[in-house]
C-alpha cells in the first residue's frame, strides 16, 4: 500500500502539470458506469475533451463502447484483480495522448471492496448507486461511499419501476458520505446530466 500511495502521488503531480481533472468511478457490476460515462463525454463535447481508462476483470466489451463514439480510450484486463492500482493507471496513461484530453475518467473494476483502499492519484473519486440496486448499498459498503467525493445516483427513471426509496437513499448516502457532493441522474433520458457537467466544467476550470 505504501508503494501505492507513492505512485499515486506521482500520477497526481503528472496530471496536475497536464491540467488534468481525474477522475475515479466506483461502482458495483451493472450500475451503468459505462452508459454513464459515455453520455457525460459526449454531452461536454465542445466544452471539455474527455479521455477515458477502462479497467475490467475480462473482455474489453466497455472499451469497446466507448470507442464507437469516438472517445480515446485504454483497457486495462486485470484478470483475478478486483481492483486498478496507481502503476496500471500510469501505464495506461502513457497510451493517451493527454495534451488532447481535458478530464480523464478512470472506470474502475466494478466492485465496492477492493477499489476503496486503492488511492489512484485521482482529483475526484466518484461513487455510483443505482435506482436498481436498493437504498441500503452506503450502510453495507461505508468505506467506499465514505471515501468518496461525489456520489451520483443513476438509473432515476427506474426508480418507479424498482421500488426505490429515494428519501431514504439521499439520508443514507448523507450519512455515510456527508462530505460528498449529490447528484441524481438518468444517463438514458438526460434528467438531472445538466448540474452533473455544470459541476465538471467548473472543478476542470479551477485548475
């Protein structure tokens, strides 16, 4: 861990002298992090370019997506490794051409375990739950809610359909990540995308 850390800081002082904002998305499997991430790069187009590292246990099926719209993306296969590190997140790094990227987003493997502990020199560690996994995820995972720096609530045009209990989602995630700031969001239809770039366009412009 202690290796970790060091590299990690040594990717965040290489991402600061490019005027990088980094990102690093949590989630559990299936939260749409992918969808989430393809809709935020192609609706800050003309704005801010967006550059992205996938990490996966398997495939490259999300690298893929993502490249279909035209977004420069690395894969990164962990194979059993539940989780991206500081050295996997710098090598792929050197495969973007950074001077041409604005935000980097970091997809992590998804899992709400592993990835808590790892620091990967990012700006903003930003954790998903979504409408469809139940409002009890912060209360069962608290390190990785807690760790985090946004939390986004996603798929809010399920919510009816699933049964979700917002008010009790929003006090659990203020709970248990009462530093991070909230959004409420559907990637599919739009809702709520407008305050999340807005929020994005201008932690990119303090830099």
């Amino acid at each position: 861990m202690e290796k970790n850390d060091r590299l990690a800081e040594r990717n965040r002082g290489f991402f600061k002298a490019k005027k990088l904002l980094v990102l690093n998305v949590v989630s559990s499997p299936g939260s749409g992090k992918t969808t989430f991430i393809r809709e935020t790069a192609a609706k800050l187009a003309g704005k801010l370019r967006v550059g992205v590292i996938v990490g996966d246990l398997a495939t490259d099926n999300d690298a893929a997506r993502l490249r279909e719209v035209g977004i420069p993306v690395v894969q990164i296969t962990t194979g059993t490794v539940c989780h991206l590190d500081a050295e996997m997140v710098s090598k792929a790094a050197g495969q973007l051409d950074l001077d041409k990227v604005d935000v980097l987003v970091i997809e992590n493997v998804g899992n709400l375990v592993c990835p808590a502990d790892y620091d990967l020199g990012e700006d903003l560690r930003v954790v998903l739950l979504s409408t469809t996994e139940g409002e009890d995820k912060p209360l069962k995972y608290p390190p990785m809610f807690h760790s985090a720096n946004v939390a986004i609530v996603t798929k809010s045009d399920l919510a009816v359909a699933a049964g979700f209990n917002r008010e009790q989602a929003l006090a659990n995630l203020k709970r248990v990540s009462h530093h991070a700031e909230i959004f409420e969001l559907s990637s599919k239809t739009g809702e709520g995308m407008k305050a999340w770039l807005d929020f994005l366009v201008e932690r990119r412009g303090e830099i």
